[in-house]
C-alpha cells in the first residue's frame, strides 16, 4: 500500500511505502535568515511532516542535504547538530547545489523508517 501525504500536481510531501516515508525536499520559508536560521526552518519542518506520518527525527535512516555554497558547511552543521537525535544520527549525505530559489541557502530531503 503507498500513502501520499499532501499530494499536489507536481509533488506529494511525503509518500509512505513498505514501512518507509520519503518526504520531499524541505526548503526555508523565512529566506531572510542566515544558514543557522534556515537550516533550523527546515529542521523545524521536517518535525511536522515526519510528525504528520506518525514518526519523528529518531527515525530518519537518511538524509541528504543541499547547500547553495558549501561555505555555509559549518553554520548548517551547527543547527543540525543541536537537532539530531542523540545516538540516532541518520547516514548523510551533503552537497553543494544550485538551488530552484537563489534566497534558499539549504534544501534537505530526508527517509524515515515507521516499523
């Protein structure tokens, strides 16, 4: 059985399937803020989602985030750090990308596991 959670014309935020939820890639809504900033908007997000398909942070088996300028590396690693589960770190995966939106400093798309 597949699950699609908010599904649009082009995209559904999350689609669950087989026990997986692959949520699509999350972007800042406040693109005024700093990689800190936008980075934790995103987090932020991916909380409700994951929470709207009954899971949390603890179950992201995998992430993968875009950065528009891998300079940005060590401010995103700071939010990420003080969000990710304790002893649950997902694996990772982090790439310079030039973004759909030039404000938007960050993209992270993450796979959660609800067994």
């Amino acid at each position: 059985m597949i699950q699609r959670i908010l599904p649009g014309t082009r995209y559904s935020e999350a689609v669950i399937a087989g026990g997986f939820i692959f949520c699509a890639g999350m972007v800042p809504n406040d693109t005024s803020l700093n990689i800190q900033g936008q980075t934790a908007d995103v987090l932020a997000q991916i909380d409700a989602l994951l929470a709207d398909c009954g899971a949390s942070k603890a179950d992201i088996v995998d992430a993968t985030i875009y950065l528009a300028d891998m300079a940005d590396y060590t401010g995103m690693n700071q939010a990420w750090d003080g969000w990710v589960a304790t002893g649950q770190a997902p694996a990772r995966a982090t790439v310079e990308a030039r973004l759909a939106d030039p404000a938007w400093k960050i993209e992270i798309k993450v796979t959660a596991f609800r067994g």
